[in-house]
C-alpha cells in the first residue's frame, strides 16, 4: 500500500507539483525552439524519455559508487551512444521530423533535466525508485513539450499533426523562440495556479 501511495506521489510530483519544465524550469531550450509541432513535440518527448531512463537506470545500477565528476561524463557517454540507435529509428519512421530536429536531437543527450534527475536521485535511491521517477518526470516533460508544440502549430501553421485547419489566418511570431516562450509562461502560471489551488483544498480538508 505504501508502494503504491508512493508512486502516485511520485508521478504527480513528475506531472503536476514538481514537473520539470513548468516548475523546475528544466530542459526548456527544445520546448521553445524545436516544439512548433506536435509531431516534433511527440518525437522529442520520446527521446527524451528514453534517454532520461536509460541514464537513471544506469545511475542506480552502476554509476552511484563513482565520484561526482566521472558520473557527469557518464551521463553525458550514456546519451550520446543512445542517440546513434535514436536517430536511425527516428529517420526511418519519420524523415521529415527527423531532418526538422537533427540539430536539437545531439542536445537531448545533455539536457538539463538528465543530470538534474540522475544527481538528485538515482544514484541515492533504489533501482525501482529511480525508474519510477524516470517515468514520471519523462511524462510531465512530454506531455508539456506535446502541448506547448501543439498550441504553437494550431495558432502558427492552422494544422494539427499536419492536417489543415479550417481557418487560414495565422499568428507566425509564435513560431519563433520568443512565441515558445509566451505559451509555455501561460502555461507554467496555469500549473502553479492549479497545484496553488490543490494544496489549498488540501489544507482546509486537513484542518477539518
């Protein structure tokens, strides 16, 4: 029972409390310059989920004994022998994605939040703790990425998935980094808006 109360935390930390771009601000450089479609988005999300598992896995199983300096370089060897099996399945299922975001795939393999979640926990914790929290962090960040990118091909492109939109009217700038920027903001306030209200309908229910 307290297994399972543990990973309900855990993945609500991942998707809500603590989710990684909207409230640790990590990994936001491929959300506002690479997300301008869900596609993309989609792609990227599942990179980076992969690559944020193998690394805690590795954390937890092998890399927790070594000192801090050496697990950095690990981290950073781990990510870059996944990309090369990556980026071949990614250009066999999806050339076009993949030719879009061939020059932020190789920057997956140092994203802010590998190191931040391998340090912070796998390597203190057991092997099902860091994966459990590999899996959640990995949907917080793909469902953010997912969304962002997605707002952003509607308003910008009028497609979604790459299928037209009945209205021609488009707002380009928020294609650019800076429109990235402007709905992730919005959607960060809307995160910190919903856990402000959790908690206080937590509180009241604990004070009755």
């Amino acid at each position: 029972m307290n297994d399972d109360r543990s990973v309900k935390t855990t993945f609500l930390n991942g998707i809500l409390f603590k989710n990684p771009i909207c409230m640790q601000a990590l990994g936001i450089f491929p959300v506002i310059t690479a997300g301008t479609t869900m596609k993309m988005g989609v792609v990227l999300s599942a990179i980076n989920a992969v690559l944020l598992f193998c690394t805690s896995l590795l954390s937890a199983l092998l890399f927790h004994n070594l000192p801090g300096w050496l697990r950095q370089v690990c981290y950073m060897i781990t990510g870059a022998a996944l990309l090369i099996p990556i980026g071949f399945i990614v250009s066999a299922g999806a050339p076009n994605t993949a030719s879009a975001i061939a020059l932020f795939i190789p920057l997956m393999a140092v994203n802010s939040i590998l190191f931040k979640r391998a340090e912070s926990l796998s390597v203190q914790q057991s092997v099902f703790a860091a994966v459990t929290d590999s899996l959640a962090n990995g949907l917080g960040y793909g469902l953010v990425l997912t969304g962002v990118s997605a707002v952003r091909e509607i308003l910008g492109s009028t497609t979604i998935w790459g299928i037209s939109l009945p209205w021609d009217r488009r707002a380009e700038g928020i294609l650019l980094p800076f429109g990235g920027l402007i709905v992730l903001g919005f959607l960060a306030a809307s995160f910190q808006w919903i856990t402000t209200k959790i908690k206080q309908k937590q509180n009241r229910m604990g004070e009755g």
